[in-house]
C-alpha cells in the first residue's frame, strides 16, 4: 500500500507540476492577449478623439453658415419689406393720379358741356355728328335733357337714333 500511495502522491505531484505549467502558459497568453488588446483600446481612443475634433468642427462650420444664413435672411426680410413699402407707396399715388385726373376729365367735360350747351342745336348737332360716337354720348350725357333732345332732333335720324340707344343704356 505504500507503494501505491507513493505512486499516488508522484501522479498527483506530476499532475500539480503540468496544471502549474498549463495555468503559466495560460497566464503568458492572456498578457500577450492584454497588451493586444490594450494597443487596440488605444487605437481605438485615437480614433474616439479624432472622431470629436471632426465633430467639433462640423459643428462650428454649421453655426458659422447658419448665423450667415440668419444675416441673409434678415437682409432679405428687410429689403422685403421696402419693396412693399415702396409698393403700397406706388398704389396709393396710382389712386391719388386717378383721382385727380378724374376731377380733370370732370372739369374738361364741364368745360365742353358748357360750350356745347351755348350753342345753338343744329350747330352742336353738326359737330356731335361728325364725332366719334362715344364721345359724342359722353358729352349729350353731360347735357340736361331738353339740349339733348334739341340737338339729336337736329341730328341726321339714324345717327340720332344709335346715339339714343346708347344713351338710354
């Protein structure tokens, strides 16, 4: 029995020595695979670093072009702004220039309603009658009705009768 239990304590000895040789050549390659790996952290910080510094910067150019985006606009706004201006300006003296040559047309036709009331009818009947039609009505139009009908019965019948028609429109 003895020599079994040194046979015993001889495996178990040699089985000790090769774990004890299996646990340091594990050992070497887990501090081979560390410092693999630290290298590769590093690289990989490098990388984190250099990723932020691009970050930075695009974020930088981003707000530079965004603030001169916002001059633009603030630039167009208010150039926006006085062409309306100027707009309104303009449609407010085109209604000012109407008016006022409606009150000169007004006072034209008086003029010429005045001179073709004076007149004697068959004078005024001639006259409206070689006349462009339109004009001829603006000015009969402007007459009172006891001219009018003095001077159309004056007129030649179918011309005194077109411009009738118009007038009672």
């Amino acid at each position: 029995m003895r020599y079994f239990f040194i046979v015993l304590v001889y495996t178990t000895s040699l089985l000790a020595l090769q774990t004890s040789e299996k646990l340091f050549e594990c050992t070497e390659i887990f501090k081979e695979r560390k410092s693999e790996l630290l290298v590769e952290l590093e690289r990989i910080d490098e990388q984190k670093q250099a990723l932020n510094a691009l970050k930075i910067a695009t974020e930088e150019l981003l707000k530079k072009k965004e603030a001169k985006l916002n001059l633009r606009e603030q630039e167009l706004n208010k150039k926006l702004q006085l062409v309306e201006e100027k707009e309104k300006n303009i449609q407010q003296m085109i209604k000012e220039n109407k008016k006022i040559l409606e009150t000169l047309q007004s006072v034209k036709m008086d003029k010429v309603s005045q001179t073709f009331a004076k007149m004697k009818p068959a004078s005024a009947a001639n006259i409206l009658s070689n006349m462009n039609i339109d004009d001829a009505v603006k000015i009969l139009q402007s007459l009172k009705p006891k001219i009018v009908g003095k001077i159309l019965m004056k007129m030649e019948p179918k011309k005194a009768s077109t411009i009738t028609e118009i007038l009672s429109k």
